[in-house]
C-alpha cells in the first residue's frame, strides 16, 4: 500500500513540535508568500537528494549543512532524502558523517536529536574528485542513479554550487558532459548558485548565459540569503496586507529612504575573496538593491515567482544612480581602532590582504527611481564593515507638515517622522513622530511607536538558509533573483563602481566609527543627516 501520510519524513513534525512546546517556542510551517490553503500545514520536499560542490568551505560548514539538519530536524525533508558532498578530499562516508555532524552541532538552530541524525547520515556520500575531472565526474553520476535506485530519491537532484565562480564553468560543463544537467523521465535537476554573480554587467552576462547554456532559466536558483530572512518577506506583509501604509509609501510624503546593512565585524581571513571586491560589489549589488526593490516596487498581482519578480524587475528598471558621483557617493577603508573594548587591526593589516589594498570596506551611493510614485525621492545605500554596530535597517524618512500651528520653540525637539524596519537584529518596526510633552506648556518631542517580533510572536524564524533550501527543492522561486534582476542591479552599480576604479585610495575610517566624513558630507549636502541606529 502507498504511504499517502503527508507528514511522512526524516521526523514526523510532532516530534518536532513537542520540543517546541517544551521549550516555549513554536515554528511556522508555511510558506505565506505561497500557501494560500491552510497557512499551518508543512510544506515537504518531494523525493530528493543534493550534492553540495565545495562542501568543505565556510558557508556548506556554517550555513547549509545546519540548515539541512534543521529542515529534517522539522520534518520538511522526504525519508530518503540524500546528501552528497563531492571535493577533493579522499574522504570515506563516515570521514564525510564526522564531519557534516561537527558543522551540524556548532551551527544548527533545533536540538540535535539523535534519531533524526542516524537517518540523515544513513543518507551522506562523499565522492573525491576536481572540478575538471572527467572520471570523477562520471562516478558521481553513477553514484547518483545508484541512489536513485537505494534511497528513492527518483532522479530528482539539487546541485548547489558552494564555490567561488571561476569554478562555475567547470562544474557546469561537467554536469552537462556526464548527463547530469538532466534527469531521467519526470525527473528534475536544479542548480542552486550563490554569489557573488559576476563583478560588473558584463561578467553577469557572461556567467548567466554559461549556466543558462547548461540549465534552463526555470531550473536555476540564485541565492541571495537576505530573501530568506523572516523580516524582508516582512516587507511585503506590511505594505501590502495594511491599508494604514500605502497611501504615505510615495515621493508626495516621503522625503527620503536610508538603506542600511552596518556589520562590526572585520574581514580577517576573508580576503581571497574580499580583497578587490569589495564592499559595493559583496552587498550593495545583491542585498541592498533587493531590499530597495521590495521597499519601492509596486504591488504584485500575487506573490507567484513571476508577478513577484515582474514588480521588481520594473523598479530596477527605473532605477539609477545620481551624480556626479564625487557628491553622492562615499567610498571608505576600515584602519585600526577600537570596536568595543577590542583593538582591531585596519583592513591592509589584516592577514591575506594586499597592504596597499584598495578595497572599499565601506561604501555609500544615492540612486533614483524614476517613476510617479517615487519622482525625486532619493535612496541612500550605505554599507560598512567594522561600524559601531550591527544592524540593518531601512528607514523612510517623512517630510516635514506643510503647515504647523505651533511656535517654533515649541517643536525644537521634534525631527521628521520616521518608519523604521528592522532587519536585524531585534527584528520589527519602529514608528517615530512627535507627541506633547506632558505639562502646561505646548512643547512637541520625537517618541518612538515600537514593535518587536520577539514580543509580538512565540514562532521562532527558520534561518535564510533553511527557507532557501526548502523553497529550491519544492521549486518555489519566489524569493530567488533572476537573471534580469541581477543584471539591472549590476547596471545601476556600475557606472559608480566606474568612478571608483579611477578614484584611488578609498578613505579611511577608523574601526568601531559609523564611516568615512565624506559619507556625512554626502548627505549634508542636501542638508540630510544618516540615522545613527
Ligand atoms: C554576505 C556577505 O552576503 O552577507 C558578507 O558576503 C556579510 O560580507 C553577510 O557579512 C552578512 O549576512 P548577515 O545575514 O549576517 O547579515
């Protein structure tokens, strides 16, 4: 008899829910872009396995190999869900099971339960090669269609490209040369890229025609891990589920749009892959325009990959840079300083980098978007490495009252009217607006309106990668840029990423500090301040 038990997985989710009650917490199932059924119930992965290229590095060790353990830890994974790790290392299955648990155990959010681990691992493979190997190649592929055969995993195949992209072309010809970029019958085959997605439009050309050479647009998923997090999907809730927003979203209330990703961190042990890439190219291009896109876009249809991606496509259209460069853009290098009680080392001292490295840590632009809604509005982007402290945040900053019936000492207290969303961390929205100031005076002070997911709700998140993951294997794309979106964002950067090219050294700032001056001068100059969050 066929098991039609929909909950059937590593884990039944009850198990996973008793946990969740003993520890006070409860998870959302659903996907609310997609489920318009019954929002509670899981959304499970069909048959399927997933070979990871470049399983050893940082992101497979720190992000998808705890994400993968979670999804089965919440019963979202079919039970032969299989896990294939190919590189170059001479590893056994159990080197690759020591090695996968240890990454399991340091970064998966649910509890490590051993039952559900014993069935993941019955699942874990290795194969050794390079990238540009033939015969390996040839045994994965044989390996593959073993386990089809073993684990019911039904030719359905998720290959997820965890390596810089000089490796792409290779991995990519390979997976056509040895039948890999397709599968048998009904069977799907899906590439899962993560960025960065070229280094200007040119190379994104290039890259996105390579892999669209080998795997049809519809089976390709970029990654873009900002997608993922609850309160970026939180965006579109807000503006589209309310009615209290929309009619204040547009250039007749709002004065301007701060964007903001400040990290403390520093870029120790990154730099063969930071150095000459920097700050605008890691996330300017990728996160922030996507943030900017979901901020500014209008309404979709529906939340189906295409209206999505119709809507965001349509606001990078309209979407550019405004110079000259010199005044509305900031570039910045992170030197020597104090981040809290720590002193830190500048970027050219840190190891790996180049000490006459001219890599930008920090980086700030001002772009358009030209259209009714948004007709002289200015978007500020800024990023840093090495800020006072981490957040990310995007702010609408509101003009001021046409009209005000109060004396002007009695409103020096009082700035704009701010909508804050907060990203991370302490994830929710902050409203700040003036108010009277108790007392018989009439005197107006900024106050803060503020609500925190944490308060609101018992759910806990799932992490970007697990939301990811899920959503590529059940082939959900909406939270995945296409080969357009990433080519428009490439085309608003790169006229500044131009300028810079000729600008030399970037300005230096010392660590822990909020940037370089010339970032506050590019705002002073239209007489704006940034917000220090
Ligand atoms: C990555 C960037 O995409 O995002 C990193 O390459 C950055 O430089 C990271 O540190 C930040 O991600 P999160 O989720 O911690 O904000």
């Amino acid at each position: 008899m066929t098991n039609t038990n929909p909950f059937e997985g590593l884990i039944t989710p009850s198990d996973y829910e008793d946990d969740q009650k003993r520890s006070g917490k409860r998870d959302t199932w659903s996907n609310p872009l997609r489920d318009k059924a019954d929002k509670r119930l899981p959304r499970i992965a069909g048959p399927s396995g997933m070979v990871i290229f470049g399983v050893t590095g940082d992101l497979a060790r720190k992000k998808l190999l705890p994400a993968i353990y979670d999804l089965a830890n919440r019963g979202l994974l079919p039970a032969g869900f299989t896990l294939v790790g190919y590189g170059r290392r001479d590893w056994s299955k159990s080197n690759f099971e020591d090695y996968v648990i240890k990454a399991v155990k340091a970064g998966a959010r649910t509890d490590f339960r051993q039952n559900v681990w014993e069935r993941l691992a019955e699942g874990m493979h290795f194969v050794t090669g390079n990238f540009d190997d033939d015969q390996a190649f040839d045994n994965l592929a044989n390996r593959l269609s073993e386990l089809d055969e073993e684990r019911g995993t039904a030719g359905n195949w998720a290959f997820y490209l965890s390596v810089p992209p000089d490796y792409f072309s290779d991995v990519c010809h390979q997976l056509q040369r040895s039948g890999m970029a397709e599968g048998p019958g009904n069977s799907w085959r899906r590439v899962i890229i993560e960025k960065p997605f070229g280094h200007d439009l040119e190379s994104a050309k290039r890259l996105n025609n390579l892999i669209n050479s080998v795997f049809p647009e519809k089976s390709v998923f970029r990654i873009d891990h900002y997608l993922g997090k609850e309160t970026v999907q939180n965006i579109l809730a807000l503006r589209f589920a309310n009615q209290l927003f929309d009619p204040l979203w547009n250039s007749h209330y709002v004065d301007h749009v701060q964007i903001t990703m400040a990290e403390d961190i520093g870029l120790g042990g990154r730099a063969g892959y930071y150095d000459g890439i920097g700050a605008a190219r890691d996330v300017i291009q990728n996160h922030l325009i996507q943030l900017l896109a979901l901020v500014a876009m209008e309404e979709p249809i529906d939340f189906t990959p295409e209206e999505l991606q119709a809507e965001k496509i349509k606001v990078l259209r309209a979407t550019t840079p405004v110079q000259p460069f010199s005044r509305t853009t900031a570039r910045g290098q992170y030197s020597s300083g104090w981040q809290g009680s720590e002193y830190v080392p500048g970027l050219r001292e840190e190891e790996g980098f180049d000490p006459k490295s001219t890599t930008e840590t920090y980086a700030a632009c001002t772009l358009m978007i030209n259209s009714r809604r948004w007709a002289g509005v200015p978007f500020y982007l800024r990023t840093g490495k090495r800020l006072g402290r981490r957040v990310t945040e995007i702010a609408l900053v509101f003009k001021d009252a046409p009209h005000q019936p109060f004396d002007a000492g009695s409103r020096h207290a009082q700035g704009q009217n701010v909508v804050v969303i907060r990203v991370q961390p302490d994830e929710g929205m902050l409203m700040r607006f003036g108010s009277k100031v108790p007392g018989s005076a009439m005197e107006v002070r900024d106050v803060n309106m503020d609500f925190s997911y944490s308060e609101a709700f018992t759910e806990e998140s799932p992490e970007a990668y697990e939301r990811l993951i899920l959503d590529a294997l059940l082939d959900e794309a909406s939270l995945f840029p296409t080969n357009e979106e990433v080519e428009l964002s490439w085309k608003i950067l790169d006229p500044i990423l131009d300028y810079w090219a000729k600008s030399g050294q970037p300005e230096e700032y010392p660590s822990g500090t909020w940037g370089p001056e010339s970032a506050d001068r590019m705002l002073a100059r239209e007489s704006r301040v940034w917000r220090r969050p």
